[in-house]
C-alpha cells in the first residue's frame, strides 16, 4: 500500500473515531448545552478544521448534531401546562397495536389538536376499547402526560427509551371515533393473517421472529429467552437481518464455486447487492424502525467493504456504521441494544482478526460464543442487564437453529400464505419447530436461571473490564491468565457492611402503590409489595429485580399492611422469586393461603444490628385500609413511621398508643389523600420530612393538596415519587434523603424544590 494512502488512511481513521466520541459523548452528559453555545461549537469547529487540531474540529461537530437532535425531541415533548389534561387529539396508528387484558396500546402519530400543540408522535392505552388497526386514522380524547418511566435503582431507564423513540408523550385514551380506515397497513394485515394460521401455538413465536412484534408472546416465554440469553433470536434484531444477507451472500457464493452462477455475471457485485436486498426486505418486514435501519446501514458498509475495501481492514466497516448510524439517529446511543450489538461485532473483530492461523468451522464457532459471553460481561453489568450463565451453551445450537432451521419456512411460508396449503403448511412446520425449541429452553431455563448481577463500584467495574480484554488476547500473551481473577471480581465483588445501628431504607417508585425496603448489617425487611393491576405486576416487573440488583438474596420479614392491590398486589410475584423467612399483615386472611401470613401483633417490638422494630395495629379497625399493620424503625435515635393507609380515625388511636412520639421521616398515610395526615397526627409526631409514594396524575387525587399544604405549613421536607423517583435514606445518619431523579440525565425532568 503507497504511503501516501496509509498516511490519508490514518487521518481519516483518527478524525472518524473524534466524530464517534462526540456522537457518543451525548449518552454521558447530565445537561445539554445553551442554545447559544450549540450555535457557537459547529463555528469553532470549522475554525479549527484546517490545522493539527482537525480531531477536536471532528469531535465538537458529533457533539452539537447529537445535542441539536436530543434538543429538538425534547422541545417536541408535551408542555408541562398540558400534563394531566385531557384534549381532543386527531392522528394516524402506527406500527403495530398491542392488545392484552381488555387494553390496546399503540403510538399515534402526525398528531394535532385544536386546542394547543401536542407532540407529533405519542403512546397510549385504550382501556375496554374497540379494536385499532395499524394505519387507521382517528380522533381521540387523551389524558395526557409527559413522558415519565418508574425510576429506580439499576432499572431500565423507561425515560431514556421513550426519547430515543422521539415519543413526546404518554396518555390514556378516554373516548374516541374512527376517521378514515387503514391505508397501507400490510404489516398489520399480515400480523392478523399469522394469527388465524395453525402454528401448533405458537404463532405468537412466529410473528416475533417474521414481523419482529413481540406482543404475542407470554411473561413464561420472555422469562425463558432471558433465562437462556436467546432473547435476540426470537425478536429481529440485526442478527436475523445479518443472517438473511449472509444466507444469500453464501447461496450466490457456493454456486459460483461449483460453477453454476451465470459467467457473464460477476458474482461478488451480484452477491452483495442481493444480499443487501434481502437485509432491505426482511427490515420493511419488520416494520424498518430504529434497529433495523442500524442493521441494514451496518450491513450494506460491510458488502460495501467486501466489494471495494477490503485492503483497509475489518475495522473500518464498523467505524464507519458507528458514525452512520448515530449521524443518522444519535439518540440511539440511549438505548442498550446499541451498544451490545457494536460491542459484540468489535469484540470478533479483535479476537478473530489478529489471530496467526485459521481455526476449524466448529473451533470458530464454539469460540465466538464464549469470547461474546467474556467480552459482553462488562457491558451487560453496566446496563443493568441480567447475565445468562447458560447462554453460551444454548446459542451453539439455538441460533443455527432459528436461522437455519426456522427462519427459512417461516419467511417463505409468510410470503406464500396466498396460495393454498403451502403457506400454512410451512408455517405449521416452523411453528412446531419453534415449539419445540421452547421445550428445550424451558427445561434448562429451569436449572439454569439468569444470573441478576448487583450493583457494584467503579473500580470494581474497571478491574473486570481490564480482565474480559485479557481474556480476549490470545494464548501465549503475557499476564493473560490474571484476566479469570479479575473478571471473577465482578461475580464476587466486595459487599460494604453497614454499621450496626444503621437502616437503610429504599422508598421504591412503583406508581399507585408502596413498596419499602428496609436492611440493616445482616437483616432485610420488605414494607408492602407493590401494585397488581391485572397482567401488570409491580411485585414481578419493579420490586423482585431491584431487590435482586440491590444484593437481597432473602427477606427476613415481608410485612404486608394490609390486603388492597396497590399494597400487597406484587406479594406472590416476591414470595416467589425469594426465599422469605417470615409474612406479616394487618389483614391476613385476605391474601394468598400460600403465602401463610400471620396477623400483626400490635406492640411486638425486637431489634436487628442496633436497630429497634416495633408493630401496631388498631384492635377495632374496620375496613382494610384501618387494619393497616403500622410499623416504627429507630436507630440511633431517628425514627421512621411506616403507615400503611390508615386514616383519620386511626390516626387518633395511633396517638395514644407508644409509637405517638417525636418522629423525623413520616411515610404519607394512605399516599396522602383527604382523609388522612390529620394536623392531629402532625402535631403529635412533629415530622421533620415525609415519603410520599404515589402515582404520577393518579386517579385518585393523591396527594391531595389540603394535605400538601399541611405538610408545607409545618415546615416539612416532601419526598414524592411520582416526581422524584426512588427515594433513598440511612436511619440513624440524620442526613437528607438522595432521590433517584437528582442522579441527572438531560432527559429526565429535575424534580421541584422542596422546602
């Protein structure tokens, strides 16, 4: 290669890999710039363009086009004087409807309102309503709300999703009427057509892996893709868009090779365009939104490179789809599939690329299973991401499989479903394969349960990332047998101790509910479970996975107030994912005989590591918010009063019995409402601060604002969840509580001030 060209080689390597890290740079910043300054940065970057500085002149132009973009699907969020309101909106469906338990959930898009702005796209559930089609234009009356995700420790970041799909605001559907039938809506007519088909069950399967809708499919089958790790092969991801071109890359190749392709026709430049045909066609399929249009720009660079560029080597297609995709998008940054799928193509272009000899197809193929699972462990502990021990295993066989196996008929037979018997015989084959499949997986998921790391500190983080890329090198280099230990560091970190007479307490952001966790050095105890409301399970989908994330391995007591669903709703899901010593509730006889709760016992009192637990209930309460099991924590001399939903009236016997003392953190009774937080009780205890647990405009009012201008009038902290997420405290400190929303991210609101 002229030196010439490898010194132009070089520039345009370095000056591709400045625009990346500025495109990337938007994930990490806790604020985006002034207006003023955005304008400022593309000026100096030309500046400094013609000199030895061009990488800085590349990194600020990534820079301020990712913070123009995320300011732009900021500024087209709903306007917080709209939140809560309910407006006539008109719009068409997009994508494809989702329907469960008497509710559709879809986006809506090109929306307008003659009664103010509203963002141009938006998600919303239509409770008890009427079907919705894909395509279908209607006009709706929408509660609004700006988009706001349950926010809590290690969770999945719902507000940075729903930025990354530019969906500028949530809503509820009241009432509303069809304008104008579906146009165009083939996705969603070939979604219906799969439904109606004989799959041996599993046309719900089926409609993942061909239309890459994932709706169809049961919690018991995504927990056993997760469990398995085989998550990305039932949902098209750019796996199955890669395989499909590869598949016909290799069908073009093989009958070059044997002399069977046209000689007139080079096969290289047909190989690759059909290829790249076949990557465009399974992604309209799929409905190309986000992912898939990653996929297809990734794959065409790669044919693009194997077609004229090959001499530069196997980074620069990546490099070059890096800056593509996020000069295309940059908000894909904010979401994990990014990043774990250009970290597992970079993780085989390291160890495949500077190997000395070739390894056999089966060598190449066991090894590229382990190397992902090594070289993803980081990156899967960063984001939050449970970790399938069994995953590597599984995949060896699974993914040839599906992609061998499944995807062929399912495919053809999808776009044969016109013509008699053979479009439905193929896919009643494939749908007996995917079942059996599913079979396989549960059996193991079943021995082997993913593993929900916890959360750990950086340093920690960064010796296991230092020990996956040693891990990576190849045999023989030195110090290359320190990467097990380091990267075992992440399975087995170090756990802090908490000092005895020390609480920490974790108000979890569960919406309309309560859920408090509360540990001292060597004990853990669960206040109330969380919400159920029909199919959707706080207890399964919030409360079991932070507790996991937070390091609970058991509870040694779960007390449950009292048996309402927005309390004890998410009590089955916990007992079920833990080992629980011990059940307690004010109301036993309400919940589940499997749990075996026992009744409060008013006045039981016992000490943990230093810190004092007392119950109380009162003996003549009538309904069940009253039979609330009331709970005190002390340590240190700071007290906690856990409430439950008690109300007024059970707040003067609550006065006369031994827990109507000082009190410094107040659990709001009942979320706040109208009947409780008496300026009796408030006298009386004299709270310093109060938990407010609640969901964002509730139904219900909560909390009411008689009530927040009591707390207000006393002087007292306001913890709302609903605005401020999880909220986190150590009894016994006498320090503030930290909330999870003050953690800032450019895409989450700051909570109001409080005083």
């Amino acid at each position: 290669m002229p030196r010439e060209w490898t010194l132009k080689d070089g520039l345009m390597r370095t000056g591709m890999m400045a625009l990346a890290l500025g495109l990337l740079a938007l994930r990490f910043l806790p604020a985006l710039p002034p207006v003023g300054l955005l304008l400022l940065l593309p000026v100096v970057a030309l500046m400094l363009l013609p000199f030895k500085t061009y990488p800085l002149a590349f990194f600020l132009f990534g820079l301020s086009w990712a913070c123009v973009q995320a300011q732009w699907a900021l500024d087209d969020r709903l306007s917080p004087g709209l939140d809560g309101e309910t407006r006539w909106v008109e719009g068409r469906v997009v994508g494809l409807p989702q329907s469960s338990e008497a509710v559709v959930r879809f986006e809506l898009a090109n929306a307008r309102s003659r009664h103010g702005t509203v963002p141009q796209l938006m998600r919303l559930a239509w409770y008890d309503g009427p079907p919705v089609n894909s395509g279908e234009r209607w006009r709706l009356a929408i509660k609004l709300k700006r988009p706001a995700g349950l926010l809590n420790p290690h969770a999945f970041d719902y507000d940075a999703w729903l930025l990354a799909q530019r969906i500028g605001a949530t809503g509820t559907v009241k009432t509303g009427e069809r304008l104008a039938e579906a146009r165009w809506a083939w996705r969603d007519g070939i979604r219906q057509r799969l439904q109606t088909v004989d799959a041996q069950g599993r046309a719900g399967a089926l409609a993942a892996l061909v239309l890459g809708d994932g709706a169809g499919l049961s919690r018991e089958d995504w927990q056993v893709l997760q469990d398995t790790g085989t998550v990305h092969l039932l949902v098209i991801s750019g796996q199955h868009i890669g395989l499909l071109a590869g598949l016909v890359y290799l069908l073009v190749a093989g009958l070059a090779r044997y002399g069977l392709w046209p000689s007139r026709l080079p096969w290289l430049p047909w190989a690759c365009g059909l290829a790249f045909m076949a990557a465009l066609g399974y992604g309209l399929l799929a409905g190309f939104e986000v992912p898939v249009r990653r996929a297809c720009l990734m794959i065409g660079l790669v044919l693009l490179w194997r077609l004229r560029f090959r001499h530069l080597g196997a980074w620069w297609p990546l490099l070059l789809a890096l800056n593509g995709v996020l000069l295309l998008d940059p908000l894909a940054s904010l979401q994990p599939g990014f990043w774990l799928s250009f970290a597992a193509v970079a993780v085989l272009i390291f160890t495949f690329g500077g190997r000395l000899g070739p390894w056999r197809w089966w060598q190449t193929w066991t090894r590229a299973q382990w190397l992902i699972a090594i070289g993803l462990c980081p990156m899967l502990l960063v984001l939050g991401l449970p970790i399938s021990i069994s995953g590597p295993l599984v995949n060896l066989l699974a993914v040839p499989w599906i992609s061998l196996v499944v995807l062929p008929p399912a495919l053809v037979g999808t776009l044969l479903l016109a013509v008699p018997y053979v479009g439905e015989g193929l896919l009643w084959l494939a749908g007996g394969l995917i079942d059996g499949l599913f079979r396989g997986l549960a059996l193991i998921a079943g021995q082997v349960p993913a593993w929900v790391p916890i959360a750990i500190p950086l340093w920690v983080w960064a010796f296991g990332m230092v020990g996956a890329f040693l891990l990576l090198l190849p045999r023989g280099v030195p110090m290359r047998s320190l990467g097990w230990p380091m990267l075992l560091l992440l399975v087995f970190p170090p756990r802090p101790l908490l000092p005895e007479g020390i609480a920490d307490i974790w108000q979890l952001d569960v919406g309309q509910g309560l859920a408090v966790l509360v540990r001292t050095r060597e004990h853990t105890l669960l206040y109330d479970t969380g919400p159920r409301f029909g199919d959707f399970d706080l207890g399964e989908r919030v409360v079991l996975p932070t507790l996991r994330k937070l390091g609970v391995k058991h509870l040694d007591l779960m007390l449950i107030s009292h048996a309402d669903a927005d309390h004890a709703g998410g009590a089955r899901a916990v007992a079920n994912g833990l080992a629980v010593n011990r059940v307690v509730s004010g109301d036993p006889l309400a919940l589940p005989t499997e749990l075996q709760a026992e009744a409060c016992e008013s006045g039981r009192q016992w000490t943990w590591d230093g810190v004092t637990f007392q119950l109380w209930q009162w003996p003549l309460a009538g309904d069940s918010n009253q039979k609330s099991c009331v709970l005190q924590i002390e340590a240190n001399g700071e007290r906690l009063l856990l409430t439950g939903d008690i109300d007024t009236t059970t707040e003067r016997v609550l006065l006369d019995s031994p827990l109507a003392v000082p009190t410094d953190w107040l659990q709001a009774p009942h979320h706040g409402s109208r009947s409780s937080s008496s300026m009796a009780l408030l006298n009386g205890l004299q709270p310093k601060a109060v938990l407010i647990s609640r969901g964002q405009g509730n139904s219900f009012g909560h909390p009411h604002p008689t009530v927040m201008a009591r707390y207000r009038k006393l002087g007292m902290a306001i913890y709302d969840s609903a605005e401020q997420g999880a909220i986190h405290l150590q009894l016994g400190r006498f320090e503030a509580a930290r909330s999870m929303r003050l953690e800032r991210r450019f895409w989450r609101d700051l909570p109001p001030v409080n005083k």
